[in-house]
C-alpha cells in the first residue's frame, strides 16, 4: 500500500488500499480498548492488546485467564496451554514434510 496521509485524495487510491487504511485508523484508536461479554470474558479487539494483557499475568497459565479477542471475522479467540505430545510433534513433522512435498496428509 502506497503511504497515505491525511492529504492523500480518496481519489488517488484504490478500493483495497482505502480499505486497509480505514482498518489501520480503527486498530489504532480501540489498541488496548476491551469488554466484557456476556459471558464475563475480558473481549479485546486486537490480538496485541490480548497478548500484552496475557503477559501481564505472569502467574497464570492461558486458560486460566478469562479473555479472548476478536480475529478480523469477528470469530473469539483465545491462546492455549497445550502442549504436543512427542507422538503428535512427529504426526506434526511428517505432515509438514508431506505438504511441502506436494503430497496431502490426514492427521
């Protein structure tokens, strides 16, 4: 995307790239901004602001803590504790071999 500033003419960019700068306002002004939903979780509305608040709290694991944030679908997200087992990590490799060969694999 070309730099756009604020005497950049609408004109002058495409669709995508006023898009992307719309996007880019809007993520600056709600950094750090959350809710609590429905269901008492903290909501952030950037993957950032989660993970600075989730280093915030050095003494609690992932899912123990109460909060998620919203991807760009809208889709609630939140970061696991879970840890692949030396049987999984070998699943994990030989289907990454597999794909970057061109071949398919099922886990």
């Amino acid at each position: 995307m070309a730099q756009a500033t604020l005497d950049t003419p609408i004109s002058n960019m495409t669709l995508s790239e006023l898009k992307e700068f719309i996007k880019n306002i809007i993520r600056e002004e709600r950094w750090g901004e959350c809710y609590l939903d429905d269901d008492g979780w903290l909501t952030f509305y950037d993957e950032e602001s989660y993970a600075h608040y989730l280093a915030a709290q050095k003494e609690k694991l992932h899912s123990e803590i109460e909060a998620c944030f919203l991807d760009e679908q809208g889709f609630r997200v939140y970061y696991s504790d879970y840890m692949p087992t030396d049987k999984k990590r070998q699943q994990l490799k030989q289907a990454k071999q597999e794909i970057d060969e061109g071949r398919g694999y099922t886990l």
